[in-house]
C-alpha cells in the first residue's frame, strides 16, 4: 500500500459504491483504499450523466467526503484469525480493468488483487515459483569450431532426418 502511495498510482474502480461498517460479530475493520477527499459525494439525483451535470444536494440525502472503496475485516475465531477483504466493485478484478488502455491512467488493480490474496493466505500463496538460475545456461564457441557446427547443423543432421524419412516411409510401404 505504501509503494502505491508513493508512486501515487491510483485502483480504477469503474462503478464503486462506498461501504460502511457498523462493527458488529467482532470484527475489526481497517480502511484499505478511499475516494479523494475533493468534489466526492455519493449522488442519488442524477441518473444520466451524459446529458445532466451532477450537482451536490444534501436535501436529497447526499453525503460528502471521502468514502471507503475497499476495507479488510479480521477477527479471533478460538486460536486462528478470520480475514475477509470487502470491496464495492466487482469488476476491478475483470481483465478490462486489470490492462486498461494504456497511457490512460496509472492504475495498479494487478498489484492490488496480489497484495489481497498475499494478506488472505498470510503471504503463503501464491507460491513463489521463481528458481535460481542453471549453472549451464551459456555456450562458448571459439571461432575456429563455427564451421564443424555449420556442417552439423546445415549437413549432418538434415541428411540423417532425410534417412530417417526414407525408411520411415519405405517400412510403411512394406506393411
């Protein structure tokens, strides 16, 4: 979360609601990312906002501030810790919003779903893959071994699949 503060990237959340805890069955909540704190209010007047310009109305029930997008809850449960990460949009998880267009905005969904299933499974999963390198991994060829390897690689080895073909079809034939 830190990194993404820093570098100031931004989760792209296409149709978000904002969610509110209450704190009840023991759990405790901790806010995971928030609107901006400038010109958000949760609109429930404007339902086209192509040809209407959503305006601010407190007689209407609209509240400002900043709202909580995404929180994890935890709980003891006898001798083990329940955790349940809550987020009020479905599709920051798509394909479409995980690879947006690029240049578009500086978004880092990808890297938000990896650090939630990183704090789900308490960093035991995914499992790390990543291996050290093979020690054997480079060729070195002296300049004067670069005509042996074009005659086994040009001459040598298309003869023999050609022998293997031949016999191969002649084997075929006597079936």
């Amino acid at each position: 979360r830190d990194v993404l503060i820093r570098r100031r990237n931004r989760v792209g959340f296409t149709g978000a609601v904002g969610l509110k805890f209450t704190g009840t069955n023991g759990f405790s909540m901790t806010p995971i990312l928030t609107t901006d704190t400038i010109d958000t209010w949760n609109e429930t007047e404007t339902i086209d906002l192509v040809n209407d310009t959503a305006r601010f109305n407190p007689g209407a029930g609209e509240e400002k501030g900043p709202f909580v997008l995404a929180m994890s809850l935890s709980r003891q449960v006898g001798d083990k810790e329940q955790r349940v990460m809550v987020f009020g949009d479905a599709d920051f998880i798509s394909n479409g919003a995980i690879s947006p267009p690029r240049g578009v905005y500086n978004i880092s969904n990808f890297t938000t779903i990896n650090g939630m299933f990183d704090w789900l499974s308490y960093g035991v999963v995914p499992v790390d893959t990543r291996r050290p390198p093979s020690r054997d991994n480079r060729i070195t060829l002296v300049k004067e071994s670069i005509p042996y390897v074009k005659v086994g690689l040009l001459g040598i080895f298309p003869t023999l699949l050609l022998a293997w073909g031949v016999v191969l079809i002649a084997r075929r034939r006597g079936k």
